[in-house]
C-alpha cells in the first residue's frame, strides 16, 4: 500500500478560509483533501465511538485528544482508493505531538511533509468570518452569509444539501478556538519553518485572490512543477 506522492500542509486561524481553499486545490490539483474537522464531524453525525468521544471536545472548542485524530488520519492516508497526485491536510496537524506522529508516520513510507502553507488574517476578519459562516450538512461546502452567500439563502450551490451554522461558531467556543489555535499554529510555523518548508501568504480578501497567492507559494514537485 503506498501513500499520495506529494503532502501539502494548510495552516490558518478558524474561519481563515482552509477548507475553501483546500477544496480549490483539490479541484484543481487533483489532491485529496484530508480535514480532520470534517472527517469528525462526520464521525459525530454517525455516531461511531470516536465522534461520540469527540462531541464535548469539538463543541467546548478544545482540541479532540491525538489519539482519536491520529487514528482518523492513518486510516485515511492508508486508503490508497482514490487515484491523487498528492494530500492536502487541512486542521491537522494542530499540534506539534501530531506534526511530529506525522513525520513517523509518512517516514515509515518513505516520504515527508512538502510543503506548508500558513494563511495570515487579522482577528477582525476571523471574527466577522466565523460569525457568518454557514456550511453545507451534505458535502461540508462552506458559505458565508455576508462575504460568500449561496445563490438561493439556505441552500448548497454544489449539491442542494441544507446549510447549518456550525455548533462550534458560537461564541464560546470561537475564544477557546481561536486562543487554543494561535498557540498550536506557532508552534508548527516554528517546526516547519527551521525546516524551510512554511510559505506564509495573505489570507484577506477574496478566495480568488488568496488561491491565486497559495498557488504562486505551492512547491515546485508533481503535479505543481
Ligand atoms: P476545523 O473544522 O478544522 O475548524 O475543526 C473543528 C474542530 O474539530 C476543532 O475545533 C477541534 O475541536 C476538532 N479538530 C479538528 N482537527 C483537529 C486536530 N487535528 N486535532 C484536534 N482536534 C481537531
């Protein structure tokens, strides 16, 4: 069993914008799109033993412990069953225990992180995002009501699913998020940029533009040459 050939890293705040982004290159690139916020949060709407163990985590706003999220994404860069040029890890890894499983991990394969992408926003903009931001239940799009509206209110433009605030966009758990991840983010920057691998690009303005800035920072292997 052989892993994606390229693995790419998206750092950004909650609400920076990764999983738009994340899914444009996945588009675009041909990567799969690896989110351990999403894969939770399906997890939880299927009531298997990880997402119920990771309700109070996910809806406090705290980091889901390492072993439930480790477990989630070994069984998924394990599974080889969908031809890619590559990975996009999006919310994972948040800490530097993770970063680090990660390396083992993709060392027992014979291959390494590639690249690291860290999307930078003010705290203005994260709020207002975070306040706005709406999701499809069906296939996880994201939306905002104010920056990013769906075409008919309510109602996914890619596959008419339902859209829904997300539980943890409440305010109490926004603050613990966001201290929680400004922390964790800097620890990775430091990992992965003694390493010379973190691209930091603007993450204001509008997906167009930021995607266009994250594909001038992408590095040159594969698929990106
Ligand atoms: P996200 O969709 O990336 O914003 O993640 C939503 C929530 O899922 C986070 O606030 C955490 O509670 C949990 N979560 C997602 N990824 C991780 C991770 N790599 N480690 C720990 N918890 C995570």
């Amino acid at each position: 069993m052989s892993l994606p050939p390229l693995t790419l890293i998206l750092l950004a705040p909650p609400g920076g914008g990764k999983g738009t982004q994340a899914r444009r290159l996945m588009k675009e690139l041909n990567l799969s799109h690896l989110s351990t916020g999403q894969m939770l949060r399906q997890a939880q709407h299927d009531r298997t033993p990880i997402g119920i163990r990771a309700a109070e985590f996910i809806r406090a706003g705290l980091l889901v412990p390492d072993d439930m999220v480790l477990e989630l994404v070994r069984d998924a860069l394990q599974d080889d069953s969908t031809p890619s040029s590559g990975v996009i890890l999006d919310g994972f890894p948040r800490t530097l225990a993770q970063a680090e499983a990660l390396d083992e991990l993709l060392a027992l394969h014979g291959r390494a992180v590639d690249g690291v992408i860290s999307l930078e926003l003010s705290p203005e903009t994260i709020v207002a995002r975070l306040s706005s931001r709406r999701v499809c239940s069906s296939c996880g799009t994201e939306f905002s009501v104010v920056f990013r509206p769906p075409s008919v209110p309510g109602v996914c433009d890619e596959c008419g699913g339902d859209l829904e605030a997300r539980d943890d966009d409440s305010l109490a758990a926004v603050s613990n998020r966001l201290s929680v991840a400004d922390e964790g983010r800097l620890q990775l920057k430091e990992h992965y940029g003694a390493r010379g691998l973190l691209a930091e690009v603007d993450g204001e303005g509008s997906v167009e533009e930021v995607f266009a800035r994250i594909r001038g920072a992408l590095p040159r292997k594969g698929c990106y040459a």
